[in-house]
C-alpha cells in the first residue's frame, strides 16, 4: 500500500429497470460498503439505460477520471444484454466467444442446453480477462481498468470478491459516527468553525427523525486517526455546550 | 399533453454519505416510479461527493441534456450543505437570503433559534422560485429546469409532489410484466426475435432465484397499448412452446 496515493472508482448501473423504478438498486450500496473498507474511495455512481451508445459515452468518460470502474448489469443471455458489446466498442477491440468462457458453459449446460442465448454470456471482449466466480459459471470479465460484473446481486457479491484481491488500495478512509442528541440547525454554526480548523478531516451531518423527535448523527472521516480523534474532542466538547444552551 | 414529445429527466443525488455506502439511497427509485407513472423518461441518476466544483460540472451536463433535473441532498444548515452554492455557480447567477423563506423559517425558529445555520437554509439562488411544501419550513426551489429537493426522503417527496403539477408530461411508457416460468437463457433465442418483429416496445428480461429454484420475469414496455398487446400475445405463445421443449 503507497500512503500517499488515492485510488479511486466510480460504479456504472446499466439497465432499464432501475430507471423505470421497478427494480430498487442495491448494488452500488453494496459495492460502496466494500471499497471504503479497502481504501478504494467511490467518488460517482451512474445509472444508464440499455442504450449502447449511452454506455459507451459513460464508460469513456468515468474510465479516463477514475482508477478504477465497475459495471453491473447487462451480461447475460438475452437480447437486452449489450454491455459487452458496449465495452468492445468504448475500447476499440473486437469481441467473440471466448474458449474458456465456453468451456466454462459446457460444464453445466450439456448438449442443445447451451444454446446460441447462453453462448451470449461467453462473447468476451478481446484482451480482457475473464473474472471467474464461485455464483455463476458465466464469467465476468476486467479489460484495461473496467471490471464488467453482472446485475444479480448474489452474482456480482460473488465475480466482486473474485476480483478485490487484484486492486491496488489507498490508506483507509477511518470514520466515526456521534449521535449529537441536537438538532442539526442547532450545531450547525459551531460545526463549520470545527471543519474550519481541521481540514484533514471531512465533518458531515445528517439529519434524521426518530419517535423521540429530531436528531442528527455527525460523521467524521479521515485517513489519519491522530486529525480524527483531534476533530472528534473537539466535536464532543462542543456537543456539551450545545445541550447546556438548548436546555438553558 | 403532447403525445409526440418525449419528455426526459435526470436524478442527481449529492452527497458522500452514499458513496461511501453509509447511506443507502432510496430517493432515486421513489423518484423513479412516480416519474415513470406520470410520462416523465427518467434517463440518467448520478450520485456525486460534497464537492463543489463536480457538483458544478455534473448539473451543467444534466440541465443540457434532458428536460428535467431533480436534486437531492446537501440544503440544510450544516457546512457541507453546499448544493445551493453549486447551482447557483453552475446558472451563473448570485445567491442570497431570499425573503420569502426567512421568513417562512421565522415561523417555526423564533428569536435566536434562527441561528446563522438555520438561515443557511434560506440562501437561494437569484431568479429560482421556492419549493414550498408541507413537510418542512424550509424550501427547495427551483431554477430554469433544475429542481433542488431535500435529501431526507420525507421532505424530499413532500417537495417533488409540490412540483409534480408543474411539470409537463409525455405519453405514458405501459408496462406488463409476464412470469415466464422458464430460465433466461431457455426463452433468450425467441424473445430477441419477437423484439425484432416488434421495435416499437421494449422486451426486458429479468432473472431472479426463489425457494423454487431460477426464473424470469419478462417485461414488456411501450407507450402504445395495441403494440404492448401484440407483443405479449407472442411471448405468451413462445412460451407455452418453451415450456413443452423443456419437459419433453
């Protein structure tokens, strides 16, 4: 681990179904949860349509800005199913069955079973590497810094876990959440003066209302755990004059 | 309503809390389903950091390229509430105390209650119109075709149904959703033809796991009944077909 570099990502939702509201995401949250707790900050997430020439305009730019990418959705064995496709075309190479991926296909569907639909699932953009998992023998697959997972969310956990030994990762982004017991409006002015003196540490605030009325949860974060224990003394002092004023 | 035009949005959400997976989003899907029952093509969500400038640049590219942007997230009264700040940069335009909602906030937060934070919150962008709604004192607005909406998803909806009225619709996308009692890549090969032969819906395919082992729902989309209902009589036929090679 280099301490001093910052890896990024950004997460690429292709399909339909997650614009039209019928299928609720829970991909990307998921994903998020897994690389922040490898050092791996996720700095965009994008949702687009079954729309090839969409893809490719998403993928180039997210793939020029962040180290690394992530794509689910849009892999398997119908027509619906272009992302491969898309990603040929945003990279410039060709695609075709793949023997391995093929191969891989064989060992479970035997004989008119593996059909020109489920052979789909083995057209593999040229020079990429396959992401072979233990959920799905139809593969996913890693080409330049493009990770092409599927959109089953069992599946992509699976092809996900099969390529995070592979990525480079950053110093740990630490964070520790505080119930301020106030409300947000209330610690709002003296909390910005805290961000103000601690620019190594990022001070969020989020609202939220329980049965006992409103509250806010404050959250901390930062690389360096000396800056963040410093920014939260400050914050808990802080708090204590805050509850004394309100119920003064 | 217009039956020839299509009208398109975008959902940006704002904010780390999601990108780093703390907060699981549930905004852009409610979004999504009311936009989708009322005519409205939501065509793009992005979610991006508590970061000014990229904030900047994503609401630029959204507002060029579809009819309608919603935000959410980043206008309340803590230092990293800086969604208001970015839109008003991203139009061009000055940003003050509006009138209008200081003193919508006075009626709630009386003397020293409506603090420096509080009226943070009353900080709109030159030219926008507020967003008065029934959750919250404190408004969202909007600006050209950028609509800025709360992050906490009370308020959120509380806002979108008050700007609902305002907006211009399209023809509605029909949806039909068939359970095909088959695995995806059993009905892949004659499902792609029957989208050939009818390019005026759109055919998803959507495979899930139960206690009863793979399936997938077949939805089938399109803005004119009569195309939806050719459509579905033959994925049904198909069906009834796919299911007898299957058992035989």
């Amino acid at each position: 681990m280099d301490n001093s570099k910052i890896v990024t990502a950004a997460v690429l939702l292709i399909g339909d179904e997650i614009l039209s509201g019928r299928t609720k995401d829970a991909n990307s949250g998921w994903i998020a949860e897994r690389l922040t707790e490898m050092g791996i900050d996720l700095k965009e997430i994008r949702v687009v349509p079954d729309d090839e020439p969409v893809i490719v305009d998403a993928l180039n730019a997210l793939r020029a800005r962040y180290t690394y990418i992530f794509t689910t959705g849009g892999i398997g064995p119908t027509h619906d199913d272009i992302t491969a496709d898309a990603v040929a075309k945003a990279f410039g190479v060709g695609i075709d069955y793949h023997p391995e991926a093929v191969a891989a296909l064989r060992e479970i569907f035997h004989g008119d079973r593996l059909n020109e639909a489920r052979l789909r699932m083995a057209r593999i953009p040229f020079t990429a590497d396959l992401i072979v998992n233990e959920a799905s023998k139809a593969p996913g697959f890693r080409i330049g810094n493009v990770h092409v997972l599927a959109g089953v969310p069992k599946v992509m956990q699976s092809m996900f876990r099969a390529v995070a030994p592979l990525l480079e990762t950053g110093p740990k982004m630490l964070s520790e959440t505080i119930l301020a017991n106030a409300k947000e409006g209330d610690v709002g002015t003296p909390l910005g003066e805290i961000q103000k003196r601690h620019p190594d540490v990022s001070i969020g605030s989020y609202p939220f209302q329980d049965e006992k009325g409103y509250n806010t949860n404050l959250v901390i974060r930062s690389r360096s755990a000396d800056a963040l224990a410093a920014a939260r003394a400050e914050v808990e002092t802080m708090l204590e004059h805050v509850k004394v004023t309100v119920s003064a």
